[in-house]
C-alpha cells in the first residue's frame, strides 16, 4: 500500500510556531531580565506568581524549579512520619510515586476510572488505613479527577488532598451547591509544572506549588529555599527549588495567552470528537460534566487488545505522530518492584496501558490537519 503524506507536516505539539507568533514579547522579556542581571529570584518572578495566583482565582503560587520538586515540596510540608502511607492512582507518570518514595513514604497504588482515566474514589476510600498520611489527585491530561468525593473523603478521615495539576492548569470543578472550585486550589497543596510541553510551558523547566492557605504558602515558600526564614537563618530542611528569573519572565508572556490556547486546544478536541465519535473500534475521551477539560492531551482508547501499536505504526507511517502516556502501569516499572504488587491487581491501569493513543493536539492545528489524522484513523479502523 502506498500511504499518502500530509497535506502540511504535522506535529503532536508545535512549540516553534507558537513561540514564533510570541517572539517580539519573549525577546523583550529576555532582553530585560539580562538588562536587570537579576537571575535569581529577581522581580519577575514574584510578578509571575501573582499574575497566575490571579489566574487562578486568588490562590498563592509558590515557583519552584520543576513539577517533580512541586510534588516532594507538598508532601514535605505535610510533616508525614516515615513509612506513612500516600494514595496514588496507578495510571500516572512516574514523577508522583517518585516524590513520596524519595521521602520515606509509602505509595499505596489505587485503580482509576476507564472512562475519565483518573482516580476510582471509590477505590480511594477502600485504601484509606491508620497509616494513610495523604491522597494525591492525578488531574490527568486535562480534566480534573472527582473533587468532590476526594475532598470528602480526605475530610471524613482527616488526610491531606493534594492535587497534582502538572496537565490541568485553569481547569474548573464544579462542587457543592454548584460552587466552582480551580483545579489545584481544593487540596491542601496543588502542584504543577512549566516543562516546555505543557499548556503553560516555559522554555526549559519549572514548577509551581498552589495553595489558599497563607500559613501553608508560608510553609512552601520556606521549604524551597533551604528551609530559611531569612538569609542564613535554617528553621527546616528545605530543598534549593527556584525558579529562574527568566523562566518566569517567558512564562508571564505565555500566561497572557494560556486563555486563547485553551480555547483553541478546545476546538481542536470538538473537530475530533465530532470526527471520530462513531469510529468502530475506539472510544473518544469522556468527559466528566462537573469538570472542565483543557486538552493536554487528547486521547483515543482503542478497543481490541493489541491493535493500538499497530495503529500507531500505521500512522507515524503516514506522517502523523502519536504518543502513548503511559506504556507500563506504574507498580510494573523495575523500581517500584519492592511495593510489592503483582500484575492484575489494578485491572483499569493495566488495559489502559494497552489502549490508550494521544493524538496531536496544539493550539495551531488547522482544521486540514485534522482531517488528515482522522481520515488515516478511519483508513485503518475500516
């Protein structure tokens, strides 16, 4: 079979055409932050953190230097016991067990939803024991896991919810009574990250802690910079996490457009749904109707065991790239053997592995593109 080429080079995330339309901005902030040579801790880091606070509906963002410092700093401010025990789904990245094990804490793996790909509350609850110290809320690719149940949960047994928000930043909740509740503002500490890929991405790395507790954000703060109350003055053991001066100096021009690019990545994910819903052999992403969902990825299951490499084969051989997030269930990786858990115990996580395809989805995608991929997708599911 001769397979076609793309009408235009596709691409699953097109920074270079984004910062392009930004370059006079980003040039600017560069040439300003080299202006003052204040590189550490200079002013436009606090102009960030207050800039994305007010994005974020009023809640204290603390930078810090990556999205995998953001998770260790939150679980240091927790205070937990070594050994104490803290729930993660099964489905994530690795970074989020890596936190709590570098700590001495325990990660007790919980299976997720087929249907949103976030944490089971249900499964939560069932894991909940004397030792449980803490309950991590994946918001994966975009759309946020159950804050409703997770925060009940965390009340009735008096454990911190924290949110790990690397892949949903602006996402919304709707809560009790119709309250609307900001993804990584519910918890006791959210976390995010600035890595290049994400929808708030700086040009190299970065993170962020997020809290509405002063006293907390406080504590954050401290925790990031050696532990100090002031310069040479170590009340904990903190960590050197900072975010670069001009990091958050790129990352201010790019907040200004994270609305518009959410919007646009919400399109994107329309035209698909629209395109693929009655494909036989793969499922849309669901969407959960309390949550918004701010398209990190978008992200197809398909439905016979085994066909999903083979379709993305088929299709990095007619140009368009794909990603799989994630390949191998977390408690299946080398260095999380000692937790012990054997295969079959997190059924959802593991077919998961399986099945999931993420498609190319960027703000930039053109419409033409778009039907491109579809039509290679049906090419090969026909």
């Amino acid at each position: 079979m001769i397979l076609p080429a793309p009408p235009v080079p596709i691409h699953l995330l097109d920074l270079a055409a984004e910062h392009a339309a930004l370059q006079p901005a980003l040039d600017e902030a560069i040439q300003e932050v080299l202006r003052t040579a204040a590189f550490i801790q200079g002013p436009a880091v606090g102009a960030f953190a207050a800039e994305l606070g007010e994005y974020l509906g009023g809640a204290h963002v603390i930078p810090c230097a990556n999205g995998t410092d953001a998770l260790t700093l939150a679980l240091m401010s927790l205070d937990l016991p070594v050994g104490a025990e803290v729930i993660i789904p099964a489905f994530t990245y690795v970074a989020t067990l890596e936190a709590a094990a570098l700590l001495g804490l325990k990660p007790v793996l919980v299976d997720v939803r087929p249907d949103t790909f976030n944490v089971d509350p249900a499964a939560v609850a069932a894991a909940i024991t004397p030792r449980t110290g803490a309950i991590v809320a994946v918001h994966l690719f975009g759309q946020c896991a159950d804050l409703k149940a997770l925060q009940a949960i965390s009340t009735h047994h008096g454990v911190a919810l924290i949110e790990d928000n690397a892949q949903a930043i602006g996402a919304t909740f709707q809560m009790t009574n119709g309250k609307t509740a900001v993804a990584g503002t519910v918890g006791e500490v959210g976390t995010t990250s600035f890595f290049p890929s994400k929808n708030l991405g700086c040009l190299g790395d970065g993170g962020a802690l997020l809290t509405r507790d002063p006293a907390r954000a406080a504590l954050l703060q401290q925790l990031a910079n050696h532990g100090q109350s002031r310069k040479y003055h170590h009340q904990r053991i903190g960590l050197n996490s900072r975010l670069d001066t001009l990091q958050a100096a790129l990352l201010r021009v790019k907040l200004r457009q994270l609305s518009a690019n959410t919007a646009a990545r919400q399109a994107v994910a329309a035209r698909y749904d629209a395109a693929l819903a009655d494909v036989p052999g793969i499922s849309i992403p669901a969407r959960d109707p309390r949550s918004t969902h701010v398209f990190h990825q978008y992200t197809i299951q398909v439905a016979e065991a085994g066909r999903r490499d083979d379709l993305q084969h088929f299709l990095k051989g007619c140009g368009v790239p794909t990603m799989i997030y994630y390949p191998l269930p977390v408690h299946a990786q080398p260095a999380y053997q000692y937790l012990g858990y054997r295969a079959g115990q997190f059924p959802v996580a593991e077919r998961l592995c399986g099945a999931v395809l993420s498609l190319p989805i960027h703000p930039l995608l053109m419409a033409e593109q778009q039907d491109y991929v579809v039509e290679i997708v049906q090419q090969f599911l026909q």
